[in-house]
C-alpha cells in the first residue's frame, strides 16, 4: 500500500508539471477534437456498457456554466446504461450533498432529475471530497452490481492550504479512498473548471487534476480530462463505457 501511495504521488508530481505544457497544445488539442467529434458519435452505439451497475453520479455545483452543455449526453449514458443498473444523482454544493435522486432503477427518472450547475462561487463546497464520502455511504449493500462513482469536479482540495501536500494528499481525499476501498466503489472522474480559482490559476487546476487523478488510480477507476479545461464530455463517456466494459470482473 505504501508503495502504491508514493507511486501514485510520483505520478501526480509529473501531472503537475505536464499540465503546463499540456495548457500550450490547448488550442490544437480543441481542433483536433473537433475534427474527430464525428467519429467518436459513431462510436458510441458500440461503447455501451454491458453489465449492470450501480452508479452514483455527482456533480460539483460551482463548475463554469458550460458544463450545463453536457447535461443531454449525461443524460443519454444513463438511459443507456443495461437493465438492472440503480443510478443516484447528486450535486456537491456548500453545505451538504444535494441528492437529487436517490439510487433507483428508473433510469429515465434519474436522468431527468440533472439539472445546470449553479456556476457561481457562492455555492462552492469546502472542498469535494467531504461530500464524496459522504455519497458513498449511501450505495445499496449486498447484490450483484458492480459499483461505481462518476465525479464531475474540478478535483480541488484548498481547504487547508494551497500547496502540493494539502491539495492532492489531502486529509478528505485520503478519507473518501478508504471509504470507497470499503465498500468496493471505483471513482471515476471527469475534470471541468469551477468558477473559482481553477477557471484561470493553473497551479489549481494542476492540484486539481493530480487529485482527482489520485483518488480514481487508487479505487480502481480512471480520470478523464485534456488540457486546463474541456471541449465536451462525449469522448469522456465513449472511452468509461469502454472502461467499464474491460473492467466488469474486477470490484476495484
């Protein structure tokens, strides 16, 4: 375990520095992006998952208002998603988790309760992995399913201090990785900025994206994100489906 912890820091020391460079190719990458977006919808009819899950889908509510762009292709995954998969939807706001939809097999009701992100600082929580945990503890105990954690975050931790060590080795982060090893959910996440620091500081969105890189390599799951920002969350969703369907034999 030690092991894996240092590795998984050298990895994200590395994300750190490659973020920088990465923010330069932005433009090309958006370009190129958009030159492939025809191929990647075709890819989708083959890039469904195949075995049920149950999945909590959680959303922070202070992420720039764009992201309520990608609410329809949110929303097709989860209609997509094989019968028998349970599905929760919430949004991490200051406070404590909104539940929006509680874990149910109406997948079509679970899509309909998304809704546009806040966009705004004023709801920004203390940090995301507080209320991470707290959705954990809310999966359904016992049966077949496999579980998973689609976060859609800006991954930053800033609560006690804007450095490396607090940022992505961070006290809630470190929680939320147990309590996910605990009850076998593998945290997947998808990277957007938040209308605070992450939207133009890119030591934030480095801290950012190391830890949301973090806490999926540690539960199992996988990070999904280019550049210091987003074009659409399409390709995101063909390469988990994708992901999914490799891993369906293993818990985390």
């Amino acid at each position: 375990m030690k092991m894996k912890k240092i590795y998984t820091t050298l990895a994200a020391i590395v994300l750190v520095m490659a973020v920088s460079l990465g923010a330069l190719a932005a433009p090309a990458a958006a370009a190129a992006a958009g030159q492939g977006s025809k191929k990647e919808k075709r890819g989708e009819a083959s890039a469904r998952v195949r075995v049920p899950l149950n999945l909590a889908v959680l959303i922070q509510d202070d992420l720039v208002s764009r992201v309520g762009n990608e609410l329809k292709v949110t929303g097709e995954f989860i209609r997509a998603l094989p019968a028998g998969s349970r599905v929760m939807v919430g949004y991490i706001r200051a406070g404590s988790l909104q539940v929006r939809q509680a874990f149910t097999d109406d997948l079509d009701g679970a899509s309909r309760s998304l809704r546009i992100p806040a966009g705004t600082t004023a709801v920004s929580p203390f940090n995301p992995y507080v209320e991470v945990r707290e959705a954990l503890r809310l999966f359904p105990a016992g049966g077949s399913n496999r579980n998973a954690l689609l976060l859609i975050s800006d991954g930053l931790d800033a609560s006690r201090g804007f450095d490396f060590s607090s940022a992505v080795d961070s006290i809630d982060l470190d929680r939320a990785v147990r309590e996910a090893k605990r009850r076998e959910v593998a945290i997947y996440s998808f990277y957007a900025p938040s209308a605070g620091l992450t939207s133009y500081n890119r030591r934030a969105i480095s801290f950012g994206q190391s830890a949301l890189n973090r806490i999926s390599e540690e539960t199992g799951g996988r990070a999904f994100f280019q550049g210091s920002s987003f074009v659409t969350f399409n390709a995101y969703f063909e390469r988990l489906s994708r992901t999914l369907n490799e891993q369906h034999g293993t818990a985390y």
